[in-house]
C-alpha cells in the first residue's frame, strides 16, 4: 500500500513539474502584440484590459476607445516579431482608419512587452531597436 501511494505521489508530482514547465513564459509575446492590436482595432475591451500590462491600466478607456471615431478601421500586412531575447516586439503593417470618407494610416512600430501572472502583456510603445 505505502509503494502504491508513494508512486501516485511521485507521478503526481511529475505531471505538475511537466504541466509548469509547458505553461512557462505563456504564449510568444510576439502573439500577444498581435491579439492586442487586433483587439484595439476592434474595440474589443475584454481583450485589451486582458492584454494590457498593469503600469498602463489607468490608460485602458483611452486603448479601448482609440478608433471608436472611425467609421472603419482595419490592420494591413501585421507581421510581428520579437527582438531577440528582450522586452521588445516589433511590428510591419500598418492600422488604417477611415474617419468620414478620409483614410488614414498609422505604421506599426516597436512594441515592450512584460510578463505579468505567467502572461505576455502588451505595455505600450518603445523605441526602434
């Protein structure tokens, strides 16, 4: 009885070390830039406060009200991708925002990211690497 015990113990134990090790770190950072972005498009609030990191959640009504004045907005040729090993996703592409009858574009720039809780979140510009 105590081998069996011991042994559901160790199993246990190993499956919880294997699951930590799977979830380390959460989803590429570069992916999380992306979700963001897309959901700031959007307007999409429960995505934006889920991505945004906490030195930026007093700015969170102004991230999900960025193109409510829009009568369209739209993201063109996304591709991101983080530098190296740093805080840092840089982005191609651009945000195009019609207001009325007018486009207007913003290029994608660099992007900070931190890990907050296990998760990639998005903390606003940074300078180009």
């Amino acid at each position: 009885m105590k081998k069996s015990f011991a042994w559901l113990l160790l199993s246990f134990l190993l499956l919880l070390a294997l699951a930590a090790c799977a979830n380390k770190g959460g989803e590429d950072p570069a992916k999380a830039v992306e979700r963001y972005l897309q959901a700031k498009v959007a307007g999409d609030e429960q995505t934006i406060r889920s991505l945004l990191c906490s030195d930026l959640e007093p700015n969170a009504f102004q991230e999900i009200n960025a193109f409510t004045s829009v009568t369209g907005a739209h993201i063109e040729g996304m591709q991101c991708q983080r530098v190296d090993e740093s805080d840092v996703v840089q982005c191609q592409g651009k945000i195009v925002a019609t207001y009325g009858t007018e486009e207007t574009e913003f290029p994608l720039s660099s992007y900070r990211v931190v890990q907050e809780d296990g998760e990639w979140k998005w903390c606003g510009e940074a300078p180009a690497p």
